[in-house]
C-alpha cells in the first residue's frame, strides 16, 4: 500500500459515537456493535437520550448529544438510528 491510502491505514481510528432511537437505550449498542468497533481499535461512546415511555422533549435529547460529543477528544463520528438520526441532525443545525 502506497501513497494516501497508506496514510489512511496507519492513522488511528476515529472515536465513534451511538445514538439510539426511540424505545431503546445504549444497550442496544453495547451489546454487538460497541464490541465490534472496540475491537477494531475505536474508542466507542455511547449516549443515553432522555427519553420517556410517552414523549420525549427533542432540545434535552440534542443537549445530552451535544455534551457526549464535546466531551469526547478527537471529535468522534456521530452514528444515529431512527430517532438518534433526527436528534443528531438537530445537534448539528
């Protein structure tokens, strides 16, 4: 391997951050895919959002992502399923 793609290769991975969706928690991630990732040689984080079993306020979900991504050092890649998708959108707006 040679040039930019070998570059690439020997720089450590970035740090990854789970969001969940909507009736789950960070347990969904911890399981299988934070092990996965773990082993590859990421640093995983995983953010729990506030949510309630009937509602759920979207600006303390994208608070609690904010916090997690500022909290983590290089900035990690943000990963978010169905509802962590629109909270991390928010975050980014």
């Amino acid at each position: 391997m040679t040039g930019a793609r070998a570059d690439r290769a020997r720089r450590a991975p970035r740090p990854l951050l789970f969001v969940h969706g909507v009736y789950r928690g960070s347990w969904c991630f911890a399981e299988h895919l934070g092990p996965y990732f773990e082993a590859r040689g990421n640093d995983v984080h995983l953010v729990d959002l506030p949510l309630g079993p009937t509602r759920f306020g979207m600006p303390e979900c994208v608070e609690a992502v904010a916090a997690a991504w500022q909290a983590v050092s290089p900035p990690p890649v943000v990963i978010g399923h169905s509802l962590g998708g629109q909270v991390v959108r928010a975050a980014l707006a």
